[in-house]
C-alpha cells in the first residue's frame, strides 16, 4: 500500500471531508482485511523452521522474534471481527503487532491518546526534528500502554535500574514478563543487557518506520511499507534522494541529518551504496561531518544521550558528551565512551573498550578484551558470560567464560554471570552484583556493597564497612572488619524477613537459611520484617511494611521506616528514627533518642504522657529520654530526667520540664523553657524567646556568624543569631568565635568569650569568666569570681571579693606572681592581673608566687614552685615533685602525691594529706558497700552504724614532726616549721613534737601520739589509737572508734561532732560508741558529750563535763565538777562530796540527790539555772524515805556574798542551793518524793 502525502494532508487540516469518503475507506479497510486473510497461513508456514526457544531469563534479540511467535499473541485481535478500524488510521504510518502489541493501525484505532501523537507527528516539517527522538519515544510508552508507570518505579536502594516504561515496552514486545535481575549497581542500576538490546534495536527499527511514513514523507515519497516483513522499501535511488535533500542543504539540525544518514545506512542494499558516499554527502549537505562507517550510521555521538550500534564489521563508535549506550559486533571493536555515564557492549570478537570519563557499565563480551573503564565510578559486567567467571579487581585477573583473555583497568564495581562466580574487590569502595548462580564475593578493602542476587552466595566484607545482600537462596554473610550491614531491600523482594544477629541467622522470607558473621546492621524489606540486634551497636532499619525492631545491647540506631511498627531499643543509648505510620516505641535502659527530623509535618510530643503526633499518626513510646523535631513546627514538652530536645527547623515550642535539659531549638522563631533543673541551650537562627526557669541556666550562641552582646542584667541581646532573642531566668552565656561584649547580673554566672576580643563584665554574684582565644577585658566587679586564663592575652580587673586565676587548662607551664600582678604563658602570652587573690595552676611545671593577701594558690599537676608571701595561705602543689614554701603567716598545705619539700615559714603552719590516694580511696568505699549489702554485713539491731571500715587494712603515712619527714607508699616529704597534721584516709601513724600540735588522723585505723606540748588528737572514720603523752591535750571524736590515752596533763574528751550516743565512764576508762564494745579511755578528766543521749560517769576527781544536746544522764561523785548538760531532758546524779556548779540547760532536768550525796560549809552543789516556771526542772529525793512532802524539806532564802540562793536542805550533811531563786516560788512541784 503505498501512503501518499496529499491523503495526510487532507487528515489533518481537512477532516471533515473524510466522512464524504467513508464507504470508500470502508471498501478499502475491508480489502486490506482480506488481504490478512489471505497472506498470514502463508507466513506462517515460512515461518515454521525459523522458531527459536525463548528463554525464561532473557529476552531473545529483537529480530529473532518468529512470525509464528507473533501471529499465535496476535492471531485472535486481527482476525476478530469485531475490532472496528478507524478508516483515519490506515493513511497513518503503519506497523505490525509483536507479543502483547497490537497493529499500529489497530492501537490507534483502540487508542485515541495515540492517534493524536501520531497525528502531531506526522505533520512535523524537517526543521522541527530537534527532539524527534522523545517524541517516538512516548509514541512507542503510548502504543505498548505503559505512558502511566513511573519511569523511576524500579528505583533500587543502590541507585537508579533501567526506566520502568522500557522494561514494560520490552514485556509488551516479547509477550512475557521481565524476570532477569539486572547487572551493575546494586540492584538493576544499570539494565541488563538483553533487554538493552532489545529495546535499542525496537526503537530503531520502529523510529525508521515512522520518520519515512511520517515528517520525511516529502524525502522518501515513493517509500512502501510492508506488513509481512515488517519493512519499508524506500523505492527510490540516492540521487533522487540527494537532490530532494539539496532544498533543506544547511537548513536541518545536525540530530535531523543523523536520523536521515540512519535510514539510508540501513537501505544500503537497496539504493546500491556505501557508507562512505553516504557519509560525503550528507557531511557535505548539512554542513558539518555526520559520522558513518562499517555499515553502520552515527557511530560518533552527540551531546546528547546516544544509542549506537555496530555492524557485522569492526567498528570504532564513540560516544561523546551524554549518557551514550555503544553496541558492538561480532568483530573486533573499539569503542570510546568519552563523556558521560555510558554504557559499552563488546558482543564478540576482541575489542577495546575505554569508558573514559563518567560512571560507565562496561561488557565486553566474548573474546579477549581489554577494558579501561577511566575516570568515574565504573562497573566491570559478565552478566551475558555462559559459565561462571572469577575476576579480582586488585590483581587485574579475569578467568573463565567471557572473562577468559580479557584485561582491565580502571574498574570499581562488577556484574558477574548467571552462573557460580569468584568476584573478588581491590582497596576502593567497589559494587559487587553476583548476579545468578552460587557466588562466593570479597569486598576486601573499602566500604563495599555485595550482591549476590540468586542462588546459594557467600559474601564476605573483609576490611572496611560493607553491606552484603544476598537476596535469593541461602547465602552466607561474613562482614569482617569494620561496621557491616545485611541488606534485604530489594525492589523485586515480595515477602518480609526475620534476621537475628545475635543467633547469627535468618528465618524468614528471603533471609530463610542465611548465616551472618561479623554483621552490626540490618536494613529490612518493604514488607513486614522481625530484626534483631546483637550486643554491638547496631543499625536496624525496617523500611516499610509494619516491622518489629530489638536493638538489643549496644548503642543503636533502629529505623522503623513507614508502616506501624514496634521498637525495642534495649540497654544502651539507642536512637529512634520514626517514619510514617503509628509506632510503638520502648527505649529500654540507657538515654534513648526518639527523632521525628524526616517528619512531612510538625511533632507533638509530650513525654510525660509517652505520646506523639504527626499528622494523623500517634506514636506511643516509653523509656525515652530525648527528643529531635522536624522541620516544621514542633511542641515538644521533656519529662523528669535530663532530656536533650532538638526543635531543628520551624518555629518551634519546646518545654524541657524537671531535670538538668540540653536544648536546642534551631532555626526559627521559637520559644523554649528550661523550667526546674540546669538547663544548656544552643542558639541558632531566629528570633527566640529563651527562659532558662529554676536552676543555673546556660545559653550558649557558639555556632554565631558574627560577634553579640549580651546583658543579662537589662534583658539585652543584639548580634549575631542572639539578634531578637529574649532571655529570661538565664545565669549562663557561651559567646562566639568573633568579638563580644558578655554582662552578668546579680547572679552566679559564667559567662565565656570564646574567640574573638571580648570584653567581659561578671556583676554581681560569684562569676565564672574566660575570654578565650583574643584579647581580653575581664571585669568580675562584685563577688568571689574564677577567671579561666588558659587562652588569648587578658587583662583582668577581679573586682571586690575573693578572686581567682585559673591556668589549670593550659598546654604548658605557667608563671604567676601576683605580688607583680601577672601571668605568664609558654607561648609569651602575658595577662595582667587586679584584685586577684587565689590562683590554680596548669597540669605541667609552675611557678607560682603569693602576695600579702590570704592566697588561696593551687599547683595542680607538674612540679610546681609555690611560694605563698605573707599572711595566711592555702597551698597546694598538687601531683608532682613540688616545692612549698609558706613564709609568713599561719599557712594550709595541701598534698597528695609526689615528693614535696616544705617549709612552713612564721605562724602555725598545717600540712593536709585527705586527699592522697582519693580515687583509690573510692574504689574501697565502693567495695565496701558491696560487701556491707550482703546479708553477713547488715546491722543486726536498731541504730547500728556502720562506722568500722569493712576493708581497714590500707598503709597509710608515717608522719614525724620531730624528724620533719613524711614516708609514703610512693616517694617521700620532707618539712620545716610545721606545726599541725591531717593524715589521709588510710591507717596512718603520726608523732608531733613538743609545741602544741592539732593532729586529724582523718579516716583509717590510725595511730596518733601528741608527744609535749597541749594537743588535740582527732580520730574519725576508722579504729584509731590516740596517745596525749605529756601535756593538756584534747582528744577529738568524730567517728569511728578509738583508744584513749590521756598520758600525763589535764587532759579531755570531745564528741560533740560524733552522730551517735556515747557512754563515757572516766571512772572505770572506757567509753562505748554507740553500740560498739567498750573502748580504752585513760586519763581524762573532761567530756564534752554528743548530740544524743549519752550517759557519762565522773571518777571523783575535779571534772568538767558538757553533756552536749540530747536527754542524757550524768553521774557525779567526788571532786569538784562543772557540769553543763546544755539541751535536752537531763537527768543529774548527785553522789559523793566536793564543790560542784551545775547548769542544767535548756529542757526540762531532773537533780536526782543520792544517799551517797554529802555537803559541808565548803563543799556545796549550786544549780546556777533551776527553772522554776513552766517547763520546770525538778529535784528528786525520791531516794529518801523521810521526806514525803515539801514541808520535811528545810528551804530557807540566804544571800552569800550578797547573791541569793534558796538553800535546801534534805538532812544534816546534804544541802543543795538554786541561784536566784527564791523560797516562795518553790513549790512541790517542784521536787519527787518518796511516795512518787
């Protein structure tokens, strides 16, 4: 049938007048009906030796397609009577059906979407051919009904597959469904290269038959299309072809001279041509080379994406600029990629193949070929090799099957075979796809993805961090170092799966039977998966589908991806990523984040209530401890516990609650509250309103563009992102890296620097200031101030109060001398200093001098020089071998470790070890209470105390004062003019001289000897023994126990600081603690007793006992005492004879007189405090049988030395006094009879 183009014309701009002719089109379409009738049993009969098996793994070549094939998919659609032919459609250009495609004279009928396409295009003029290729392309999506797929619908994890509307074409094409899985990255990101083929030769064959029916009608006029072969038959000669084309000479684009250059290349035969003759002359016509050789068109790209073919020759084809696909022959071949992510198909022969630049896919195919894939990420394919191939990237070798003879360079990735592979990688990060069969695939160096795709596969990652997926059959996954990933996302899977790390295998859908070593994450399928970490950190992904996350141990990262899904974070810190869909989420133990950052809308989270909105979801979730929003408008409100909440973008609300919270609301206008706890908070971008509420808040705008200035005192912020934000309740401010100016209030602050030249001004209140890096202004005005001077070049103005310099951060030794009011740094860097009293040292060798202040001057680590001058200091070499040097005034030596030389200098001077061994010290504490909560340890009745260390055999230090020497488990002391001793918290023997020394044992089982001179020995936590010697010494109690020798002198007993009731009997020496046994105390004379309820016997020799608070009982015998029982409802016995003064205190006493009890004119008791009035004291002659009532008392008012006293007397030898008191306001309520 021959389409002239007078009737195409008279279709589209004259339709009208076709319905003048519809019997005769109808003649006609009948004629053509039976024309099919007719021809097709011939055509299937020639047919018949021709068929071929297609196989059900690829698609066959395009031209192998059997007419018996086509006619059985189609034989049913042309014969049927019923279809109804457009009579339009048979003056439109014409092609056969294949597999599932109609006739295209049929489809256009069916399909008035077509039609129309058609119709555009057939009255484009040659000057409008730019984009003719797209224009066919969404002909052919229209004829084979695949125009609605999403082009991107078979987007791998990996990266982009073959377009989804050329795989649907291809199926429409063959009559079967794509089953193949494609080769290169990841999953099908490069197609296969079947169905590469068989769409490229499709698309050439069908744009040949369109372009000569359709726009290049008016060249090829006489062109005959025929039905039976599927071919046009041009029916003219080159020169009439050429003459036609010297009316468009220089007029037509170069992509219009390339498809005319296609078409006669393919008609060669017919016109009786070579390429070369073509070439010339279209070259010549279009003004510009138009590249044909071998029997092939084009075989020089564009710069557009390319579809090139070679011949049955040896063909050198080059792609250029684009996306180019190349296509080899059987012969040898060169081919060149150059631009572009290309993709190069030796087919046979061997060829050379050169990806250059951009990300190519390279086959070559049968043959030994060499290969270079040049720049980009380029992938190494075997995917049409008929037996297995073993290919390692880092050696260069290639074996077996296609790869058999071939060599390469320059390859990142490979696509093994449909058989049993041996893929090894290099050092890169390379994209293994085994493709069918039973793979064994090594990453070996670089992070590595590992595909096995079908059959039994065995991937192992080696080095670096990998993700192995073995998709279908039993696949064994080893990742080896680094931090791994088994991945199950796989666009073609159908089914969920059930992965448990921690067993090391899987159980369900494609995960069935697969083992997994060294595997720390997972990413699901897009179907309902069970996942299951291990004791590492894990990554756990669900993706969609409704999965069931266990983190496990270990600080995970679990997404549960879209779909409603249940979270079980486990111990550890774990991250929570939420998705769509409404999940259940439990953080387990540790500080657990729940984040909504990839949120479509704004969150609202509550975390009182355990609950969070976005959108229309709800997630419910507990054990959470912190919070990130979106990136829209969140309302996130923390708990109790230390939240960390994120707002990220849009204006968010953020209220932290209870707890010491870090917040960060982002970008935006947001408002934030810290309410209880001590709050951090990250500025950012955005007006913000920021109130810090109770406790020490911090802001902190390190992250500023520029500098900003800060007034806490006046509410004032400028600069920077702190531009527009309003502080309330804030206590803390973190500056920028440029120039700020930072003000304090009355309150305690910190207020930083950072970089940049600050100036600084702490306000009232105790103030923390650094400038950081610049040079500095630091004002700490009112308040004891801490100036951190470890950075920049500082001048330093402390203010009133008790300042301090700290250089304990610095990366070198410091020199300080505040007599000079300076300080120096290693790098030359030298800050001047004002009103600054106190100093802390770097961790390295300092010299540190004192002034005529008290000086508080710390060392820390290093071997320090520290002299304090004059008056009185507080030194402190820390660790290290340092030298200490008081001077003036009665000095503080703290040390620690180290050998320290120290000389005391005038005053009374103290050398202070409680912090020797500190850590060491809480490690025993902790094993202590270990073993005190075992059933053997725990107190056995009412107010036991735990006052004996469990674990008391610790050496501790050896002091001698007399000898000036100090000896340590590590080095040695040595000292001068030191007076005073605090031991350590181990069992420490000290000797003092003959002044009068103060010695604290502190804690341990201590042995103490005061030597001469009046002393106080102190005993705390610990089994001590404490030795008076000569002199009036004080023995101090504070806890613990110990032995007591008063040695020779006056010597006392002080509990008062003691948290448990004592016995004290001076009498028989001991006393008992608490509810210890009986302790030694030797000869003491005084007492000064607890807080509690203590009983305390004199022993008949002149005594002065303080009974302390609490209701206690004291025993008096001979000898003169002075007794004050102080708070408490006391009650005094009175025995034996001597002067005694009692002061009974506050509370209610009792004087209990005993027979025991005598008096003369000398020797008389006098109550300095007897209170009368309510409450009362009383007097107890209840030991009295004679005295029933107050009248068998003699009470009379007598003045002594014009004092008056009421004398009363029991008998003729026991008489008792009550200062200023007189007789008539004594009644008997006031006493405790016998009958009582």
């Amino acid at each position: 049938m021959l389409i002239t183009n007078e009737y195409v014309g008279q279709v589209n701009v004259a339709k009208k007048e076709l319905n003048k002719l519809k019997e005769l089109l109808e003649q006609e379409a009948n004629g053509l009906y039976s024309y099919f009738v007719a021809e097709l049993p011939k055509l299937v009969a020639q047919e018949k030796n021709k068929k071929e098996e297609i196989s059900d793994e690829e698609f066959v070549d395009f031209n192998e397609l059997t007419n018996q094939f086509v006619l059985t998919q189609r034989n049913q659609t042309i014969l049927n009577s019923e279809v109804k032919i457009n009579p339009e459609t048979l003056f439109m250009p014409m092609m056969r059906g294949y597999g599932e495609l109609p006739s295209f004279h049929i489809a256009m009928s069916e399909n008035a979407n077509l039609k129309a396409l058609v119709e555009e295009f057939i009255t484009l003029g040659l000057d409008s051919l730019d984009y003719i290729q797209t224009k066919i392309m969404n002909i052919v999506y229209e004829w084979a009904g695949v125009t609605h797929i999403d082009e991107n619908a078979r987007i791998a994890a990996g990266g982009a597959n073959i377009e989804a509307r050329k795989v649907a074409f291809v199926e429409q094409l063959t009559g079967q469904a794509f089953r193949q899985l494609g080769a290169a990255k990841f999953v099908g990101q490069h197609a296969s290269t079947s169905i590469q083929k068989v769409w490229d030769t499709a698309l050439i064959r069908i744009s040949k038959n369109l372009l000569v029916q359709g726009p290049m009608m008016e060249i090829f006029a006489k062109a005959e299309y025929f039905f039976d072969n599927d071919n046009i038959m041009l029916n003219t000669n080159f020169a009439e072809t050429i003459a036609i084309l010297q009316n468009w000479k220089g007029k037509l684009s170069y992509s219009t001279w390339v498809q005319i250059g296609y078409i006669l290349a393919t008609s060669t035969q017919e016109l009786g041509i070579s390429i070369e003759e073509i070439k010339a002359k279209l070259s010549e016509l279009a003004g510009e080379a138009i590249m044909l050789n071998s029997g092939m068109f084009g075989l020089i790209g564009d710069d557009f994406d390319n579809i090139i073919k070679g011949t049955s020759g040896s063909d050198y084809i080059k792609g250029l600029k684009g996306n180019d696909k190349l296509y080899g022959s059987d012969a040898s071949d060169h081919l060149e990629g150059d631009e572009g992510d290309d993709e190069l198909y030796g087919d046979s022969g061997n060829d050379h193949i050169y990806g250059e630049k951009g990300d190519d896919h390279i086959e070559g195919g049968e043959g030994a070929d060499y290969m270079d894939g040049g720049e980009g990420e380029n992938t190494l394919s075997y995917g049409d090799s008929p037996v297995g191939v073993k290919i390692h990237l880092a050696k260069g070798e290639a074996n077996y099957g296609h790869a058999e003879g071939d060599n390469f360079k320059n390859f990142q990735n490979i696509g093994g075979s449909e058989f049993n592979d041996h893929l090894t990688g290099d050092e890169k990060d390379n994209y293994i796809n085994g493709e069918g069969g039973d793979d064994e695939i090594h990453g070996a160096e670089g992070d590595d993805d590992l595909f096995g795709a079908k059959g039994h596969d065995a991937l192992y990652g080696e080095e670096g961090d990998d993700t192995l997926s073995g998709f279908e059959g039993i696949d064994n996954m080893d990742g080896g170092e680094g931090v791994d990933t088994a991945s199950y996302h796989h666009p073609y899977a159908t089914v969920g799966v059930n992965v448990d790390l921690a067993r090391g295998y899987g159980i369900g859908g494609y995960a069935s039977g697969d083992t997994y070593q060294n595997i720390e994450n997972v990413v699901g399928s897009k179907f309902n998966d069970v996942i299951k970490g291990n004791a590492e950190n894990n990554l756990l992904k669900g993706m969609e589908g409704n999965d069931l996350l266990y983190g496990e141990a270990g600080d995970d990262k679990l997404v549960g991806g879209s779909g409603e899904n249940k979270i079980f974070a486990g111990a550890g810190n774990d991250y929570i990523l939420t998705g769509i869909g409404a999940d259940e989420i439990d953080g387990g133990e540790g500080e657990d984040t729940i984040s909504y950052e990839y949120a479509s809308s704004g969150a609202v989270v509550n975390m009182k209530l355990g609950m969070s909105i976005t959108g229309i979801d709800q997630n419910n979730f507990i054990n959470i401890e912190n919070v990130i929003g979106s990136e829209h408008n969140d309302q996130i409100n923390g708990d109790y516990k230390d939240n960390k909440l994120y707002g990220l973008g849009g204006n968010d609300v953020i209220e932290a609650g209870a707890g010491n919270d870090i917040i960060a609301p982002g970008e935006g206008d947001d408002k934030a509250f810290g309410e209880d706890g001590d709050d951090y908070f990250l500025g950012d971008l955005g007006a913000d309103e920021i109130d810090g509420g109770k406790g020490k808040d911090t802001v902190d705008y390190s992250k500023s563009f520029e500098g900003i200035k800060i007034n806490l005192a006046k509410n004032i912020t400028s600069g920077g992102i702190a531009a527009g934000d309003k502080l309330y309740n804030i206590e803390n401010i973190v500056g920028t890296n440029f120039a700020d100016n930072l003000i304090g209030d009355d309150h305690d602050n910190q207020l930083h620097g950072m970089g940049g030249d600050d100036k600084i001004c702490g306000g009232k209140g105790n103030d923390i200031i650094s400038g950081g890096k610049g040079k500095n202004q630091l004002y700490g005005e009112e308040g004891n101030d801490l100036f951190l001077l470890h950075e920049g070049i500082n001048n330093v103005i402390g203010g009133e109060g008790y300042n301090t310099a700290d250089y304990s951060k610095a990366s070198a030794g410091v020199n300080i001398n505040l007599a000079e009011k300076q300080g120096k740094k290693s790098t030359g860097e030298i800050d001047s200093f004002v009103d600054i009293k106190g100093t802390i040292g770097s961790n390295y060798d300092d010299i540190i001098i004192g002034d005529e202040e008290d000086n508080i001057l710390s060392g820390n680590a290093g071997n320090d020089y520290i002299n304090g001058g004059e008056w009185h200091d507080t030194i402190s070499g820390g660790e290290g071998n340092n030298t200490l040097v008081g001077e003036g005034g009665n000095d503080i030596f703290l040390v620690s470790a180290g050998s320290n030389d120290i000389d005391g200098g005038n005053g009374v001077d103290t050398i202070n070890y409680s912090n020797l061994r500190e850590d060491e010290y809480k490690l025993i504490i902790e094993k202590e209470l270990e073993m005190r909560s075992s059933n053997q340890s725990l107190p056995t009745y009412a107010l036991q105390q735990f006052n004996e260390p469990v674990l008391s055999d610790t050496k501790g230090l050896k002091i001698d004062l007399n000898l000036g020497y100090v000896e340590k488990s590590e080095g040695y002391d040595i000292f001068t003019n030191v007076e005073n001793i605090v031991g350590s918290h181990y069992d420490d023997i000290i000797i003092g001289d003959k002044q009068n020394n103060i010695l604290d044992g502190f804690d341990g089982d201590d042995e103490i000897h005061g030597g001469e001179g009046n002393d106080m020995l102190i005993a705390r936590r610990g089994k001590s023994k404490l030795y008076g010697d000569e002199g009036d010494d004080t023995f101090k109690v504070i806890a613990g126990t110990a032995d007591i020798y008063g040695g020779i002198g006056h010597n006392s007993i002080d509990l008062i600081l003691y948290n448990l009731p004592a016995q004290v009997n001076l009498d028989k020496k001991y006393i008992i603690y608490g509810e210890h046994v009986a302790n030694m105390l030797e000869n003491i004379t005084d007492v000064r007793g607890t807080a509690y309820n203590d009983v305390i016997y004199d022993n008949h020799e002149t005594n002065i006992i303080a009974a302390g608070n609490g209701d206690d009982e004291i025993y008096l015998t001979d000898g003169d005492d002075s007794v004050n029982s102080e708070k408490g409802d006391d009650r005094i016995y009175l025995g034996g004879i001597g002067k005694k003064q009692i002061w009974g205190g506050f509370g209610k006493d009792t004087y209990i007189i005993t027979p025991k009890y005598s008096s003369t004119a000398d020797n008389k008791t006098i109550i300095v405090d007897f209170e009368y009035q309510t409450p009362t004291d009383k007097i107890d002659v209840s030991q009295f049988p004679a005295i029933h009532s107050i009248e068998d008392l003699s009470i009379e008012q007598i003045y002594d030395n014009d004092i008056m006293y009421a004398n009363i007397k029991i008998s003729e030898d026991k008489e008792i006094r009550l200062f200023d008191v007189k007789v008539f306001d004594l009644t008997a309520a006031h006493f405790i009879f016998t009958d009582h």
